[in-house]
C-alpha cells in the first residue's frame, strides 16, 4: 500500500515522531495507524533499553502552580540540543500540567497519569525513540498554600524555584524571595529546620577546622622564631625544591620536618577545648546565615536578612516552605 504525505502527517502529529520515521513505520505496517503507532513504541522501548546505562544531564526545568498546589519537574535528556528542541519542551509542560491538574503527590503518580493512549512513562520513552537519547522524569517537587510564588531562572529552564508565603502580598515580594532561593540556594528554612544529622557534621567538621588552624598558627610562629622561610617550610615538595636550588640543606630540611611535627603534636595535645568550641560555635553562626533562607543576607539589600526584608512588607509575613531544583552542577 502506498503511503501518502497525508497520512505521514497524520502520524506525525499523533505521536511526534520524525517524517522519515513516520513512513517507515506506515510502510512497514501496510499503512495501518495503530499498526505504526506500535512500531515507533518498540523503537522507543529499543532506544530507552539501549542507553540506559548514558548519563542524562541535559534537560527542561519547568514550575507551575494552580489552586493552591505547585510543582517542579524535570525531563531529563543526554544533550542541550535536545533540550531547546521546542517539541521536548512541550512534553515536559504537559506532562507538569497534567501532574499539577491532578495534584500529584509522587513522581511514580505522575508516571501513571495517561497521556494520549497510554501513561506520561511511556510517552517519555516514545520521545526517546524519536530523539535516539536517554530520557527520564526526575526532579518532581510539590508545595501546597495560600501564596506561591515561582521562578524559572532566566526562563532557560534549567533551574526553578517555589516559596509559599503565609499571607497575600505584593506579588514582587514572592517573585524576590523564590530568586533568592535560586541564587543562594539555603539548604533550610531557619536554624530550627536544619536536620541535627546536618548539624552535627558542621559541628564536627567546624571542630576540625579550628583545631588545624590554630595547630597550623602554632607551626608558622614556630618556623617564623626559628629564622626558616615559611614558603620554603610550607610543603614537601617546596623543600625539594628549595634543596635543588640550594636554598637550604638537607641538615635544614630534617631540621624544618622535626619542628613542623614536634610543635604540631604538642599543640594539638595542649588545645584548650573551651576556645575550640567557642571558634567552632561562630562558625556554626556563619553557616547558619548562609545556608539558612530567612538567616541570609537578601540578595537585593545586603543590609538586611531576608526575614527582615519581609517582616518589612508586612509584620507577620514569613516564608512557609521553599523547593529548588537545578539541572547544574554547583
């Protein structure tokens, strides 16, 4: 049977597929749609099983709030070149449309949702046939509330962020915070919220550092007294170096190893363990302000926190929640 252009278009319009890809398969099935349609699902289930081991690190990022309910997701890709493609980009919006219409809790219910004559999952793995790339759903956020705000980082959709404030405010004040969430990336709402797991390894990490400083300190002023040069002193290799130059002898060398070690253990068995924990505590206090969403300096006005920018909205507005997801390393 012939296949005319008529019906190549007809099937490209129903699953999305190429013009070459689209009369072969109609071809192949004798000019049968369902038949066709068939065919390019098994290519796709054949691409999707033949790169599942490739990394996908390109993708759309894509934010959507309605009726108080709001969503992030991502459809990943291998490529940029894919990402920009116009028809990927409307996949991903459907597929966040009809997550957020259904108000869909899990990535595993946005899977199962159907989508043309079948479920999103196997839409996804029919658009990976048409591509001939590793495509996955990751990244499925919610937030539910009286006000969310949103932001699709220079609408690039690679990075997109929700708040929900507890009241109704000027809509610039929710669009500022989800960019600040987006530029500064907290890792908790308030101190409060920070999980004690997190807590306990920037203690413990804070403790560490401090003691390798001031241990550190204790080697410099000893080297410094003892008349070496501290960039000679500072590394194996910077003595190595300074040997072949002629800087120093190997009598030095010995010399400068046998202070750095003697004075860095009787420093470290003589910390006094009240002013570690006081250095490690204002640490603490430093990662606290960074990390924190409401302790962080507003991006806009470095004078004030972000708790005070809002407090200065209106007295009793805060931020409730907040969710970012980013398809870049950082």
């Amino acid at each position: 049977m012939a296949v005319t252009m008529a019906d190549i278009t007809k099937l490209r319009k129903m699953t999305g597929a190429g013009m070459m890809d689209c009369k072969n398969a109609l071809t192949e099935a004798d000019g049968d749609f369902d038949g066709a349609m068939k065919i390019i699902r098994e290519k796709g289930q054949a691409v999707a099983a033949k790169r599942s081991d490739r990394e996908a690190s390109e993708g759309c990022v894509l934010v959507k709030v309605a009726d108080g309910f709001g969503a992030i997701i991502a459809l990943k890709c291998e490529t940029d070149f894919v990402a920009q493609n116009a028809d990927f980009i409307k996949l991903t919006q459907d597929i966040l449309d009809a997550a957020v219409a259904n108000k869909c809790k899990t990535l595993e219910e946005v899977k199962a949702l159907p989508m043309g004559d079948a479920t999103i999952a196997q839409a996804v793995t029919d658009r990976s046939g048409i591509t001939g790339e590793k495509m996955e759903l990751d990244g499925y956020m919610t937030l539910e509330g009286p006000v969310i705000a949103t932001y699709n980082h220079q609408n690039k959709n690679f990075l997109c962020t929700m708040v929900v404030l507890n009241k109704v405010v000027d809509a610039k004040v929710g669009h500022e915070i989800a960019m600040q969430v987006a530029a500064m990336n907290p890792i908790a709402l308030n101190e409060e919220s920070v999980p004690q797991n997190v807590k306990d390894e920037e203690m413990k990490v804070a403790v560490e550092k401090t003691k390798e400083e001031q241990v550190a300190k204790a080697v410099e002023a000893a080297l410094k007294k003892a008349g070496f040069n501290l960039y000679i002193a500072e590394s194996e290799e910077h003595l190595e170096e300074g040997i072949r130059k002629g800087e120093i002898t190997e009598e030095q060398a010995a010399e400068i190893r046998q202070l750095k070690a003697t004075t860095a253990e009787q420093k470290a068995a003589n910390l006094p363990e009240q002013m570690i924990q006081n250095i490690a505590a204002g640490r603490m206090k430093k990662f606290f302000k960074e990390s924190c969403l409401l302790n962080q300096e507003y991006i806009q006005d470095s004078k004030v926190t972000v708790a005070e920018y809002l407090k200065a909205a209106d007295a009793e507005l805060t931020v409730v929640d907040f969710k970012r997801f980013t398809l870049r390393a950082e």
